[in-house]
C-alpha cells in the first residue's frame, strides 16, 4: 500500500530563512558562520520558520538566536534547495548588517559561531550552495555599499552619451 502525503504544501516543503551577517571591523568587513555539532559542519546561519512568520522575521530570528547578533536585512540574497531525507527544504537568505552583540552562549545547535574575511568564510563553509551565496554578495558589493550609506544603492557612472541624442547611432557615418 502506499503512503498517503500530507496535505498542503507546507506539510510537504521545509521553509528555512537565514543570513549573510556582514560586521565592519578596523581590517575590513567580516561574514559569520556557524559550526553545527549534531552535523558537525560550518554553515551560514539558519532554520525553519516557524507558523505565521515572514521569511524575514525567521531570517532576523534565527541570525539573533545562532549568532548573539543583533541585526538589519539589507536585501534578499538569495535562496538554496535541497532534500532532507526525501523532503524537499526551500531556504531564503538576506544580506544583514550587524547592529548589536546580545549575550550569547554555545548550545547543541551552534557550538561556535566565526566572523571571517568572505573569502575564508568560502573556504570553511561546507555547502557549495552557500559559497554561491556568498560570492554573489561579494559581487553586488560592488554595486551596493555597505560603508557609511549601508545598504544605499551607490550612483552608476553612465558612459558618455554620442552627440546623437544619446541613441547610439547617427545618420551619416
């Protein structure tokens, strides 16, 4: 006989929501990650959402209680899919910009939590979908400013327009 699925898509997909937590420091920026005793792995921080929170609640929540951070989404960064067992789990990132330190101990769930340069927090963490992640930040970081305006969109240089009226071509070439 086969199985009866539950009902409903949310009995059925695993919601996660987590972080790209960015802290200025004098040397530059830093990124947390979280080791994971129970999987024995290094991670970005993340977990299920809980009923009738918003991705973005879950996602502060979840950096809050893996981090001792306090912290403010500054965009969307992203989402990972992956199976657990043969249940399918959606998780939704967003960049963050630390706010403030809360008191913070290690516990079955997070035992250590490190703030590395973005390219050492590449290499320690386990999962090639959150490496994407992170070097797709470090790309828009480009575009985005997380300096003194943190989160502001930084003004585009715009190429020199033709003496054309700015269509790019002319008549008489």
């Amino acid at each position: 006989m086969a199985k009866k699925r539950p009902r409903g898509l949310r009995r059925w997909l695993i919601l996660a929501a987590g972080g790209l937590l960015w802290r200025r420091v004098s040397a530059g920026w830093r990124l947390a990650v979280v080791h994971r005793p129970r999987h024995d792995d290094w991670s970005l921080p993340k977990g299920k959402l809980e009923r009738g929170e918003s991705f973005g609640e879950a996602a502060l929540r979840e950096v809050r209680e893996e981090t001792g951070a306090g912290a403010r989404i500054l965009r969307f960064a992203g989402l990972t899919f992956y199976l657990v067992g043969r249940r399918p789990k959606l998780a939704v990132f967003y960049e963050m910009q630390f706010e403030e330190d809360f008191e913070w101990e290690p516990g079955e769930e997070v035992d250590e939590v490190a703030w590395l340069e973005p390219h050492r927090a590449c290499e320690r963490l386990h999962y090639p979908s959150e490496r994407r992640l992170v070097l797709r930040a470090l790309v828009r970081r480009e575009v985005f400013s997380l300096g003194p305006g943190e989160g502001e969109r930084r003004p585009r240089r715009r190429k020199a327009r033709p003496p054309s009226g700015g269509r790019g071509r002319t008549r008489n070439r």
